[in-house]
C-alpha cells in the first residue's frame, strides 16, 4: 500500500503541470540517482498532500459551523428564506455562495500543497523545468504512473544537459 501511495504521489508530483503558458513542467536534479529521486518526490509529495490551507472550519455561506445544515449551525434567521419555501431549506443564493465558497476553499488548499511540493524539491536541490513539445508527446503516450512513464521523467530530470538547458529557456 506504502509503495503505490509513493507511486502515485510521484506520478501526480512529476506529471507536469499546466502553467498559464501551457509549457507541461517537470522536476529535476543533475546526476540524482534513482533512489534518491524516488525518495525526495515521495516525501516532498507526501508532505504536500499533507498541507491544508484551511483553519479546519467548516464553512458554508459565509457561515462557520460544525453543522451541515442549511442553517450553518449558529445561523440567524436571515440566512434562511422568510418567505417561500420549506422551512430549513436554504435559498439558492445561499446555496451558491456556499458553493463558490467551498470551491474557492478547494484552490487554495489545491495552491498551498502546490506550493509546499515546490518548496520542498527547491529545498533538496531540484529545479522546475520546460519539457519540450517533442518530449510531452512522449509522455502522453505512456501510461499516466506506470513504470516506463517514471523511468521516462527521472531520465530527463536526471541528465544535467536538459536540465541545465531546459530551465533557462523560456517556457513555450
């Protein structure tokens, strides 16, 4: 189980994100050996998937509370409709905010774990690189966390040309 976590957390780590300039990216560190790549993605994974940018409150409608109730628990009586409806149904303006509001919770504990995944790697020596068009259509052909897809991003992150090369260029 320990062994498919860390799998799947390089897999997700190394899969190449989107950027606003839609260049897929990649970690890597010259001369990293395999071990240790493996192990530095894991942790720093791991540690990532641990971050949570929350204060542990459940929020709903801009109401704080414990309860999953349309009232939010400790709700007042304006947060509930006065008029139509059932009682302790939630208006859909109620409804959307706590939607949105859910959502929005959702990127920024997506942004924080993004952000510690990058902290981490920077920390043990790894940099962000570009892939070339030529080298993303070679991953999109390999199975999403499949050995041969690893053994693919560890080859690049690990050859100190491509690296060193890639990282200075400008994302296309």
């Amino acid at each position: 189980m320990t062994k498919l976590l860390v799998v799947a957390g390089i897999a997700m780590a190394l899969s190449g994100c989107s950027t606003t300039s839609g260049a897929q990216m990649a970690w890597g560190k010259p001369g990293v050996t395999k071990q240790d790549y493996g192990t530095d993605v894991g942790m720093c994974t791991g540690l990532a998937a641990m971050r949570n940018a929350g204060d542990g409150s459940n929020t709903a409608g801009g109401i704080n509370g414990k309860n999953g109730s349309a009232g939010g628990g400790g709700a007042t009586d304006a947060a509930t409709p006065s008029s139509g409806g059932y009682s302790g149904m939630a208006s859909s303006d109620f409804a959307q905010r706590a939607a949105t509001q859910q959502r929005t919770k959702e990127m920024a504990e997506q942004r924080a774990r993004a952000d510690a995944l990058k902290t981490c790697l920077v920390g043990k020596g790894y940099q962000e690189f570009p892939l070339t068009s030529e080298q993303a259509a070679h991953l999109s052909t390999l199975q999403k966390g499949s050995s041969a897809y690893l053994e693919y991003l560890y080859k690049l992150g690990s050859d100190a040309e491509i690296v060193g090369k890639q990282s200075r260029a400008p994302a296309k």
